[in-house]
C-alpha cells in the first residue's frame, strides 16, 4: 500500500474528469473490468464509475483490501452477492441525485400518453390533419410503487399536475407526505383502481417479478404502465404478449429499464404496439455526471476524516433502510 490512500475506479472511458483532481490527496488509479481482480486486492475504495457493471462479484477473492464500495447509482442490484454482503466492506450509493429528473421524466410521460403526443408526431409525418380530443390527466388516478426519494418526488409532481396519487412499499402505513401507503401484498386487489403504474421499487429478491402477468391482467382498463425502475420488476414477456394481442386491460406502457441492456437491436420490444422504448435515461440530465462526482468527492472528504459515509446501503436489504 501506499502512504495515501488508493482508490480505484472502475471505467471503461478512462479516468473521469471529474475526479482527477484527486491525485494530490489519493492513490488514483482506473481500472477496467478486466484489471478489476488485481485492483481489488490493492485498493481502499472502489468508485463503480461504470455502475452498471456486474463485474465486482467474479473479480471478488478473500485477497480482496476495499473498505468501501461506492455505486454512483440509485439500485446497487447489479453488484451484491453473498461475499460482499457478508464482509465489513461499506456500499454507499447516490441517492437523492436523480429524484427530480425521473418524477420530471415520469411527468413527461404521462403528459406523452394522455395528449397524445406520439400520435400527433406520426400523423405530422404523414401530414394527416386529424383534429383529436386528448384527456386531461387531472384527477386521474396514479399507484406510484416505491416510497424512497424517486418515488416521493414523483409523487409531489404528479399530485402538483392535479393527479390523485397512492403509494405501494414493503408494508401498510400511514406516511406524512404520501398519505396512505399500500402494502405489496394488498396490490391484486387494489391494482385496478388506478390509470397510471409507476414502477420505482429497489430490485431485491422480494420485488423480482413483482409486476407479472396476474398484477398486468388486473389492471384498470385503458390503464397506462411506466417502468423507471429495474427491469426485472416487470414480466416483459406478459407485457409483450398483452400488447401485441390487444386483448388486456393496457392501453400502453412506457419502459426505461429492461431485463438486459442495451436493448439488442434485434429484440421484438422495439416493435410492440403501444410501448415507448427509451435506454435507461430518465435520471440522466444534463449535469447529472457532475453532480455524482460531487457526491462521491463529499463522501470521500468524510471517508478521509474518519468521518461517517452518508447513503450507506444495508446490504442485506439491498437498499437504505428508510428509503422505499
């Protein structure tokens, strides 16, 4: 080891610029996935620059030397496995860093659905004057699943444009800015009160699957699903299926998470009827880069004191106690 601390980052575009600046106070140094398994017996802190990666478990050994773990991301799914889980190591993630840019993206695409807005973009194409009467989205109803920071902002926005919002988390409760909070367990029979799903929940082991083909055929009729969460909180093949057969109670859905990404160009969800595909850019701003930065550089600030690390994941959990 070296006298100061080495920490590693894992990127496959080189060293960020937003962290280079750090060399003067730390042993630097990035990492592929490749390199990851030597770099893992060296450093201090590892920063998942690429958090996306699910390289940290096949590169993992009892050589290992990180002490902390820091996932630039809200989901830290991808990266925990037993070993880890087991080990003194901290995980902290970025919580808070992308709450208003998915409840602005979620906005987005409601407004999308209710004014038809894709519509009116392909019959421009075709230069079809078609006069329409789109719905308004006040008072409609919205299940929002999720109750941590993302789910509350969305929430506020939604409730802001006039929508009547609930909220679904792990048990019932009584929140003071969500108001009543449905358990998971009571959404076959409540799923069908609401025009608007909007999925946001952690992808643990309890939330894998949780919208499957039973929850999609009790939703409302004309009803609308949004996925900003992780894929696999979703059936794809039931909601493909339901879809392209215009037989279920959907009217459309929006994802931006899918089982695998990127989206293969060959996959049959580019061309399902009534699915708007986006890659995995709801929470992706302009700036959002800069500000994970700021938030991993607070964090290491305190690392470096000794001080307490903030959005410290319980990895047991698989997320912040508190925050869903």
């Amino acid at each position: 080891m070296s006298e100061k601390p080495r920490v590693a980052v894992l990127s496959r575009a080189g060293m960020p610029d937003q962290i280079a600046h750090l060399d003067d106070r730390v042993d630097l140094a990035v990492c592929t996935e490749e390199s990851l398994a030597d770099e893992l017996t060296r450093c201090d802190v590892l920063l998942l620059w690429d958090f996306f990666s699910r390289a940290v478990r096949p590169s993992w050994s009892d050589r290992a030397t990180v002490r902390w773990i820091h996932v630039p991301a809200a989901g830290v799914d991808k990266m925990l496995f037993d070993e880890l889980i087991d080990s003194d190591v901290v995980v902290t993630n970025a919580r808070g860093t992308f709450d208003r840019p998915i409840a602005e993206y979620v906005l987005g695409l409601v407004l999308r659905h209710y004014k038809q807005f894709g519509l009116t973009q392909r019959l421009q194409e075709t230069r079809d004057w078609r006069h329409r009467e789109p719905r308004t989205i006040a008072g409609s109803t919205a299940l929002v699943i999720g109750t941590g920071p993302i789910g509350r902002a969305t929430a506020a926005l939604l409730r802001a444009a006039g929508m009547r919002v609930t909220a679904s988390g792990r048990t019932r409760r009584e929140d003071p800015e969500l108001g009543t909070v449905l358990a998971t367990e009571e959404l076959p029979e409540q799923i069908g009160d609401f025009d608007v799903i909007v999925l946001l929940a952690p992808l643990t082991d309890q939330t894998r699957g949780l919208m499957s083909a039973d929850l999609l055929a009790r939703m409302r009729r004309g009803s609308y699903l949004i996925n900003v969460g992780r894929g696999e909180l979703l059936d794809q093949d039931a909601l493909e299926a339901m879809l392209r057969s215009g037989s279920g109670p959907l009217a459309g859905a929006a994802l931006d998470a899918f089982d695998d990404e990127p989206l293969a160009p060959d996959s049959s969800l580019w061309t399902v009827p009534g699915l708007f595909v986006s890659p995995h850019m709801s929470g992706d701003d302009v700036g959002w880069r800069d500000r994970l930065a700021v938030q991993f550089i607070d964090n290491l600030d305190r690392w470096l004191a000794g001080e307490p690390l903030v959005n410290v994941v319980d990895k047991h959990l698989g997320y912040i106690p508190g925050a869903t």
